[in-house]
C-alpha cells in the first residue's frame, strides 16, 4: 500500500536522523517497521514566519518496496539511416527537439554556429579576462545554448503548454541530480550543466543524429514558398525539407535575415532594466528572519519581487542565489548582464535583473521607422550606451542602489561578483526615462517589501536587456511559418518559450510537427 503524506518538519527536527520515517509513523499511527521505505515528492521551504518550517510531500510504502526505475522512459531509435530534420540552434529548444527526433524515428541534423561546451570555456575567459567577446561563442551561443553558464532554474509557468515532467526526468536520465525532480524550485548549477549537455549530445550522435559545431546558418533557400536548402557561413548549401528555427532570442542576424527576405516577423513586447547585487548574507537575513549567517540546513535564499508602477509592471527576474553578474554580450560594442549560479549556489552575492515591462506597440515611438525591428534597435542602442558608459570595454556602468534611487553618482562602487569589473557611473541619468524612473519608484516599493534590500551595500548594474525576444517569428496552427513551408520557428527566439523548459518542451512540439507527413 502507498500513502502520500504531508510533512512539516522545523529546522531542529531536520537534524534528527529518519524524521521523515518517524514523522510518517505517527501521522499513521503505526510501527515503523511496517514501512518499507519513503520517497519525497516534493520538498519546499515556508519562512514567511521566523520558526522556518521544511515542508514535505511523501509517499509512505506500506509493507512494499520503494520502486527505483522511472515511470518515464526515452525510446531513442537507430536513425542514422532515418529522413533528416534540420535544426538551427542547439539550445534547449534544438537539443530536446533533436532528443524528440530520434523517438520519432527521424535523423537530426543540428547545425550550431558555437562550440562544444568545452572549447567554449575559452571563449567566456576571454570575454572575462580580455574583453574580447567571439560573436559565435560566448554565453548566449554555444552548445546548450544560453542554458548551460547559466543558474540552471528549472521553474516555468508555462505547466499547460507541455509535460515538464518529462523535460525534468531526461535531464536527470542526461546526469543531472535527481533532486530537481523534488525541489519546489529545482535548478542545477552553471557547473553541472555542461556534462548534461554533453550527454544529450552524445546520446544524439550514439543513435546517428548529427551535430555540427562552428557552423552558423546565414541563409534559407526558398522555391515557391517552400524551404529547399540551408546556407551555410562558408557558402556551403545543404538540401533540406524540414527546419526547426531555434537560434534563440540573440541572433540578430536571424532576425535581419528573415526581415530583409520579407519572410514575417512581429515587433514583441519584452523587459529591460539593470541586474543588481546584494551580499547574500543581507538576502539571507531578510528571507530567514536571522542575523548573521543563515542555517546551515538552509539554501541561499532568494526572492522574488514585483510592482506595478505607473501602470506597468517593475519585476525581478531570472534572480541568482549565491550566484555571479556575467557579462552576456553576443558582440563588441555592447555591454549586457544576467546571472548565473553554482550548484550549491554558495558564492557570496545575490544578483538578480530588476526589468520594467516595454510595450512594443506604443513605448518606442521615436523607433517607429525600424518598423518591426524597433524593440530590437531599442535593446541594441541601450547595450551601446552601457559599453560607452562602462568605459568601452566589457566593464560595467555601476551605481550604488542608493545614489541609483537619489540620483547621484557613487563616489566608489561595492565589491562584486562580475569579472570584467565596473565602473561608477550616473545611471540613474543615462537610462531612458521609460526604465530609469519606473525602476527607481520600483526599488523604493521593494524597499517596503523586502526591509534592509534597499541598501548602500547593493549595486545596480547595466544593463539587463536580454530577458526575452524583442521580436517573435510567426507560425500557424501546425508550428509552420505561415508563408514558408517547412520553416518552424521555435524556443525563445520565435518568442514561444522564456525559460529552459519552456524552451525544450517547445522543442519537442516543433519536432512533433516538423515530422508530420515527413
Ligand atoms: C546567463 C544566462 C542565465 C540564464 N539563466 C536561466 C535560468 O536559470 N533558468 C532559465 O529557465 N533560463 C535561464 N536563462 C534563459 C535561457 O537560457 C533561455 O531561455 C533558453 O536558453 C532559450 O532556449 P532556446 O533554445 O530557445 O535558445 P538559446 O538557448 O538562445 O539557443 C539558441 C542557439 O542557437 C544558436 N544560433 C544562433 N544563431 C545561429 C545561426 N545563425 N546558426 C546556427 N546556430 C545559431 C546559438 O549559438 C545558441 O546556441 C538564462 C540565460 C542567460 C544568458
């Protein structure tokens, strides 16, 4: 017999060895040694209230074993000889559409225009240490795409638009730790990340899909409306039927491609603003109600916050615990940050983008002749003013959050976790007054919220500019673009994912009907 139960363990119970059985035992008023053995569901942290309470999800095996294997299981067939489906990016959305392939019996040829995950290292140092940023390889383009130097969050809103589930149990199939299929907010760490992508390669290629490195696509061959090649950046064309378009929400030139060969795009509405960085320390004690450092049982804390200012909403976004600012640029000539995490997310800051809503249809009318290219230019010229700002390099334009919201330049800046440096500069000022005024009255209510976050001890740091796609590729009922057959424009840079999952279980669905009537 199985049982699901509902534990509240307090931390000093949390020390106490087999609390889950003992607390499973008196739930059900029976003798421990009639359970055979607990699995946790689900594990969350409750410290709304100074007493912090660990809640949990159990299933109790009653007189039964504790089943080991997975109730999901991945059917990868021999497709070496298969009908091919070319797939443009190799993200999230490209590995799990390639994954899906190959259950479905078709060959995925991924052309990536980055490196492995390995050679790419190279590529971030040298973005780090030389601010030099290689535009085919850096933390947006690479294998695993801008998933894998990242905090490896795992939550998603998007829980109708697919199984998550199964997204999560492949992940763990692929190496990553079966906690995440536990944790209320799962995430993986930007060092354990790379091995897992890794494994979906070699899973791909194992079953005889293809997966080429340092090859960007630079063209589509089209005939009567229908996609009959792929060009390749040394001009060389590959014959394909079927392409999957998942080169994420950086890939300007995708975007130019498309737009210059009046195959339809959209302007899209999306969210800019600054990351900024407290010690975690500081976090800890807002989230945990402590002073000093927090329990030792007890994760960075994080948060998450928002406020409609002014009719539009100010919200946190992508924050990282024990995490580090990275510089995210896909290009010289501009600065852009996000963050990413360790695994055991222990570094010393909190970092996490503080974004003001943009709306596409009316907040750029000075940009209106870009046409639908106008959120992108916006994007583009606040990512030059950050460079110019930073000091022309990879260096940051920083200010402390209180000179931010006071309006003064910082004489000196807190230390931080970004690599590249940053330097002092008048933010508060240089921003549009559509996000510099929005996140001022913003941070100030956050302050209300979160008592101690508005602190000298913090930095904010621009810009974040790279929370979604600024435009977003149309498609029809079967996930075609709707005047180019063959085309399935997919993941975050058609504007149909925000996030990891979102992004591979879109993957999936393109490859689902990519392959219809193949
Ligand atoms: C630093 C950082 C941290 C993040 N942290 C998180 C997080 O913790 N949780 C979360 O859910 N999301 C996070 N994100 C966002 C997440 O990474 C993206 O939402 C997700 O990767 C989108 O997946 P995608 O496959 O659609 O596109 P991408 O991951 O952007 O992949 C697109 C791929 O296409 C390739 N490509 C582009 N153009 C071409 C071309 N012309 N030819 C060939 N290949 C091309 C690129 O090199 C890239 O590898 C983070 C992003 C960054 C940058």
């Amino acid at each position: 017999m199985i049982k699901e139960l509902q534990l509240r363990v307090n931390l000093k119970e949390e020390e106490t060895p087999n609390i889950l059985l003992i607390k499973s035992a008196e739930n059900l008023g029976m003798s421990r040694d009639k359970i055979s053995g607990i699995k946790v569901l689900r594990k969350s942290i409750d410290a709304r209230k100074p007493k912090i309470i660990l809640n949990y999800k159990v299933a109790v095996y009653i007189d039964e074993p504790v089943p080991k294997t997975s109730e999901y299981t991945f059917d990868y067939k021999d497709v070496s000889k298969a009908k091919p489906i070319h797939i443009v990016g190799f993200g999230p959305a490209g590995m799990y559409a390639a994954l899906r392939c190959i259950e479905l019996g078709f060959k995925p040829i991924v052309l990536e225009r980055g490196k492995n995950v390995q050679d790419r290292r190279r590529d971030l140092r040298a973005i780090n240490q030389d601010h030099f940023v290689n535009e085919d390889s850096n933390y947006c383009f690479g294998e695993g795409g801008a998933g894998t130097y990242s905090d490896g969050k795992l939550y998603t809103r998007s829980l109708k638009r697919g199984d998550v589930r199964r997204i999560f149990e492949n992940l763990v199939f692929h190496g990553a730790t079966d906690q995440i299929l536990v944790d209320a907010h799962p995430h993986i760490g930007t060092n354990k990340l790379p091995k897992v992508v890794q494994n979906i390669r070699e899973t791909i290629i194992k079953y005889g899909g293809e997966v080429h490195f340092e090859t960007r696509v630079i063209d589509f061959k089209i005939k009567n409306n229908k996609i009959h090649a792929i060009q390749l950046w040394n001009n060389a064309e590959l014959p394909a039927t079927r392409v999957i378009l998942a080169t994420g929400h950086s890939a300007r030139d995708i975007f130019y491609l498309l737009h210059n060969k009046k195959i339809a795009i959209e302007a899209k509405s999306f969210a800019m603003g600054v990351r900024v960085e407290h010690p975690q320390h500081i976090i800890d004690s807002i989230q945990y109600h402590c002073s000093g450092k927090r329990n030792e049982l007890l994760p960075a804390a994080s948060y998450s916050l928002v406020q409609q200012v002014n009719n539009r909403g100010v919200y946190s976004f992508c924050m990282c615990p024990g995490g580090f600012i990275v510089p995210a640029a896909t290009a010289n000539g501009e600065v852009v940050v996000n963050g990413m995490s360790p695994s055991r997310r222990n570094n010393q800051f909190a970092n996490s983008g503080i974004v003001v809503e943009l709306n596409a249809a009316k907040d750029f009318p000075k940009y209106e002749h870009f046409g639908v290219l106008k959120a992108l230019q916006y994007q583009k010229d606040l990512e030059r003013l950050a460079f110019t700002a930073g000091g022309r390099t990879q260096t940051a334009p920083a200010q402390r959050l209180t000179d931010f919201i006071e309006g003064r330049l910082s004489v000196d800046l807190n230390p931080t976790s970004y690599q590249p440096g940053l330097k002092s500069a008048p933010l508060h000022a240089l921003l549009p007054k559509l996000i510099g005024s929005n996140l001022r009255q913003g941070f100030k209510a956050f302050g209300e919220k979160m008592k101690g976050y508005y602190t000298a001890e913090a930095n904010v740091v621009g810009v974040e500019s790279r929370t979604s796609s600024p435009v977003s590729i149309p498609r029809n009922e079967n996930l075609e673009h709707p005047q180019i057959k063959g085309l399935f424009p997919c993941g975050e840079g058609g504007g149909y994912a925000g996030g990891i999952v979102s992004a591979a279980m879109d993957g999936e669905r393109c490859a689902e009907a990519a392959a219809v009537g193949l």
